[in-house]
C-alpha cells in the first residue's frame, strides 16, 4: 500500500486539509473507489476504510494483483466531515455536483478538478453513495443512463438491484455521470446508512466490491454468494408521498414484500398520539426505499416500491 496526498487546501479556520489516497499493485489503472464526498457520508467513508483493510490484507497474502493498480479514497470532504455538515460550510455547495470540475473556479470546482485529474483515467470507478432523501434502501448499484453505461457489467457485484437512472440536468455534474462521459466504468453503491455506521451493511458493500473484482480475477480470494441482480429502471416505481405532516411511524422497510393495501407506515398527531393517516402499498411488490426520520411533513416523499409484473 502506498499512501500519498491526493490534494491539499487551505480553510478560514482552521490549518491546511490533505485529501490522502491509498493505492495499491502497479501497472494499468484498473479501479478506483471513492467516497466521503458530502461531510454527512460517515458510512460510505466506513466502508472505503474497510475496503482499505481488506486490500492491505490481500496485498500481504499475495491474494491482489500486481499487475493493475487500485486507487482509494476515502474521504474527499474532511472540511464538512469535521463539523457534521453535508455541504461545504463556506458556501453550502455540493461537490458532486461540479463534476468534471474548473481549477480555476470556485473551491468546490477546485475540488472536484483536483479529484477528477487522479481518478478519470482507470477503467472502473465505484463511489459509495448517498441519496438525497434520508432513508434506507435496499442493497443496490446504480448507473446513469449515459449511452456509456453497461448494466450487465453492474451485475457482477451480486447486489439484489441494477437500477438504471435517466439522468436530469444537474445529474450532467456528477462524478458517476462524468466518469461514464470519460469512458470509465461507473457505479455507485447503495446500502443502508449515511450519517451513523451500519456494520452489516457496510460489509454488504465490501463484499460487493470483491465479487467484482473476483470476477475478473484482479483479486483471487473468493467473497460470499452474492444475488442474481435484476435490472431495474428507476421510472418503474412506484412513489407513495405523505398525505400529511406529523409523526412517521414505519412498519414495512427495504426489502420487505408487500401486498397491495399493506400498511406500510402511520403518521401521528404530534401532540395527541392520534392516528392521521395510515400509508398503504398501492400494489404487491418490494419496498425499495423506505423514508427514516422521526417526523415527516405533507407530501413528503416516503417510500419507492418495486411492483411485481402483474399488478
């Protein structure tokens, strides 16, 4: 392994921040994995340090490649990460979203520039993601739908879903649709979790990487079993929003099947206790992604289900 300094930058308030990579094996740029792009992403953060683990204990039993070179970062916003903001503080912008990056722009072009010039040229790229909405979702890959994208490929991590985003103005910024644009590979991994560490999960996303490493055999250690991954269009499901603000209860989670009518959560009157309204499944299927937060407010989007193909 060997660490090096992927950029540095200087703050108002405190000493100079260094972005640290670690790579590992020599030769072709082969993948690379990125995360901690937002100050909130403590477990997709957790997950590139576990990755770094394992890679480290490959590398001493001479279980990795040597011939291709893997790069990880674990952290690309220490700044926000320091003090529990998403964005970055200075002026609340979102790295992710100034992708390919002008290193003569604002900090978060400087950023993003910085970054993209280490990591745009290898042939894979993964970034363990978070969503917009704060929630859970079931174990997936996602893609953009460039006319570069390959879900088959996708299918080689064994997570349950493949889904395939059409992408919209502002997704044209990001690090996963630009990356494709460049001619990498691109994912992004979705588990469980953003702002508190989720042991299962993470480790869902570790073995994730290694399945697909091993299917190409740039590792040669055997992870677990992983799924036969079904390939999803995000447009295919189905959006239940809150009919009301008040206290979110959930019953049904990622991953749970349902059927149509199912009681999938009950929002509360904040001060008596009283039922407001009850949320049902609108048609059989898998819960997909499941809101987590203690209070909700009116047409709040809450869960995303997965039909079957009868309904």
């Amino acid at each position: 392994m060997r660490e090096e300094t992927i950029f540095k930058f200087k703050t108002p308030y405190r000493q100079e921040i260094a972005v640290k990579g670690y790579r590992f094996g020599h030769g072709k740029k082969t993948a690379c994995f990125v995360a901690g792009l937002r100050g909130n992403e403590i477990q997709q953060m957790y997950i590139a340090a576990l990755l770094i683990k394992r890679f480290r204990e490959l590398e001493a039993d001479g279980l990795l490649s040597e011939e291709n070179e893997f790069l990880i970062i674990p952290c690309i916003n220490p700044f926000s990460m320091n003090i529990g903001k998403r964005f970055w503080p200075v002026d609340n912008t979102d790295i992710n979203r100034m992708f390919p990056g002008y290193n003569l722009g604002e900090t978060t072009q400087r950023i993003a520039a910085a970054v993209f010039e280490k990591v745009r040229d290898y042939k894979y790229g993964v970034q363990f993601a978070s969503f917009y909405l704060s929630g859970n979702f079931v174990p997936h890959v996602r893609l953009m739908n460039t006319g570069y994208e390959k879900p088959d490929l996708a299918k080689a991590f064994g997570l349950p879903y493949v889904l395939v985003r059409e992408p919209t103005p502002i997704d044209t910024t990001t690090l996963n649709y630009n990356w494709q644009v460049f001619e990498t590979e691109a994912f992004s991994v979705y588990t469980k979790a953003t702002n508190h560490i989720d042991e299962s999960s993470a480790m869902t996303a570790v073995n994730a990487v290694l399945r697909f490493l091993n299917s190409f055999e740039l590792i040669s250690a055997r992870p677990p079993v992983g799924y036969a991954s079904e390939i999803v269009r995000e447009g295919e499901f189905l959006t239940v929003s809150a009919p009301a603000g008040g206290l979110f209860k959930v019953h049904a989670g990622p991953g749970d099947e349902v059927k149509k009518g199912t009681v999938l959560a009950t929002i509360l009157d904040p001060l008596t206790a009283e039922v407001k309204e009850e949320i049902l499944s609108p048609a059989a299927g898998i819960v997909f992604f499941a809101k987590e937060s203690p209070m909700i407010t009116e047409h709040e989007t809450i869960f995303f289900i997965n039909p079957n193909d009868s309904n």
